[in-house]
C-alpha cells in the first residue's frame, strides 16, 4: 500500500511540474514561436523579455500592489482572525460568514461589483483603487489561514513569535493571490500602469512568443529562488 501511495503520488508530482518544464524549455528554443521540446538552445528571449519596458513596468507595478495588499491584508485579517478565534461577539458566525464571502465569489463577479462600487463613490483613481480591491480579496486568504493557528493556541501564548509562522504562510498567500489577479487587474488597474498578468495576457491575445515564456519562466525561478532561500532560513534556525 505504501509502494502503490508513493507511485501515485510520485504520478501527481509530475503532473503539476510537467507545464512548468514545458513554459521553460519553449522559452529556451530558437524558434520564434514556443515549442518544446525546443529546437535548439539560447537565451535570447530571456534577454529580450528583461529589455523590454513594458514588462519591467508591469512587473514592479504586481510587486507594489502585491507588496502593500498583502501588509494592509495583515494588518486587518489578523486582528479580525484573533477576534473570530479569542472571542464570543454576536453575530460572530455572521461576521466570519461575511469575511470569508470574496472566497466563495467568482472573480468576474467580484470584480464588476467592486468597479460599479467603487465608481459610484468616485474613486476612479487607478493603483490606489487596484491595492483596496485586492485588499478586499486578500484579507479574507489571511484570516483562513491565521484562524486555525490562533485556535491551536493557549491563549497565553498568543503572542508574535508563537503567530509568527501562521502569519508567514497568510503573508505568501496573499501575495501570491494577489500578484497572479487578472480579473481585478483588467477592470480596475490603471490603463497607463497594467500589471504584469494584464500585459502578459494582453500578449498572448495578439499571438504567443517565445518572449511570454521566459517570463513566466522567469517568475517561476523567482518563486523557486524565495521559497529556498525561506526554507534555508528555516534550517538555519533550527540549527541554531
């Protein structure tokens, strides 16, 4: 039984690495066009995608919209989670209900509530509205994962360093959310300040080069590159 687990998920594994060994050998071709296995070696178009402007813009425009949705995220969701797990209120299971409601939403329809929202008030400004729109879609990610660890927990010790990896694991999600929001990003970002997934879908709707795949390649690496530098810095404290 533990050879067939072991198979079946060794099978799954492959599965969910095989489209990322695809994105990146077709960014390592030759050809103009994506194709794997690539037809020759180069790095051209790595090069190509880290000169072009568009996509340097768009990426740190992701970086600080992801960056300060995931800090106000955590500011909100985690007081909000430590009420929800340390107190009786009325209507707590209400309020919880509420919180979790962007989850359970489509993001099509998230997003078009929020813009109808959002120019009925006038706020129409572009960057500032995007971050309050993933604010809305990222607290409730926070909350979901900082509720179970704050229940675990003596309530005399709920303190910083005992959250401290609950809070961590909220943070990476939220930020992964929202950097890889499209939906969100077409409606309400700003037409002058597109964020990475607007220009990388933008591109794909006029024809697919090898220039997206080293992008995404590209992204994949940095995800790879922070998660081992987060685990060695788990090993080093427990060394220590």
């Amino acid at each position: 039984m533990t050879r067939v687990l072991g198979v079946i998920s060794l099978v799954i594994l492959l599965y969910l690495l095989l489209p990322i060994v695809v994105v990146v050998g077709s960014a390592l071709g030759r050809t103009g066009y994506l194709a794997f296995p690539p037809h020759g070696l180069t790095l051209r178009w790595f090069t190509t995608a880290l000169q072009d402007p568009r996509y340097i813009a768009s990426f740190v425009t992701s970086l600080l919209v992801a960056s300060c949705s995931t800090l106000l995220s955590l500011l909100l969701g985690l007081p909000a989670a430590y009420a929800l797990a340390r107190h009786e209120f009325p209507f707590r299971r209400l309020a919880e209900t509420v919180l979790m409601l962007p989850l359970v939403l489509p993001a099509l329809v998230l997003s078009i509530a929020l813009t109808l929202s959002f120019s009925r008030i006038g706020f129409t400004a572009g960057t500032p509205r995007l971050i309050l729109a993933h604010l809305v879609l990222c607290t409730p990610y926070v909350v979901r994962v900082a509720l179970p660890v704050l229940q675990r927990l003596d309530v005399a010790l709920v303190t910083l360093p005992a959250i401290r990896p609950g809070a961590i694991a909220a943070a990476v999600l939220a930020f992964i959310v929202s950097f890889d929001e499209l939906d969100l990003a077409i409606f309400l970002a700003d037409p002058r300040a597109p964020t990475l997934p607007v220009v990388i879908y933008s591109s794909v709707q006029l024809g697919i080069d090898p220039t997206i795949g080293a992008v995404s390649a590209l992204l994949v690496l940095l995800a790879t590159a922070g998660m081992a530098l987060y685990q060695l810095g788990l090993l080093r404290r427990r060394v220590a």
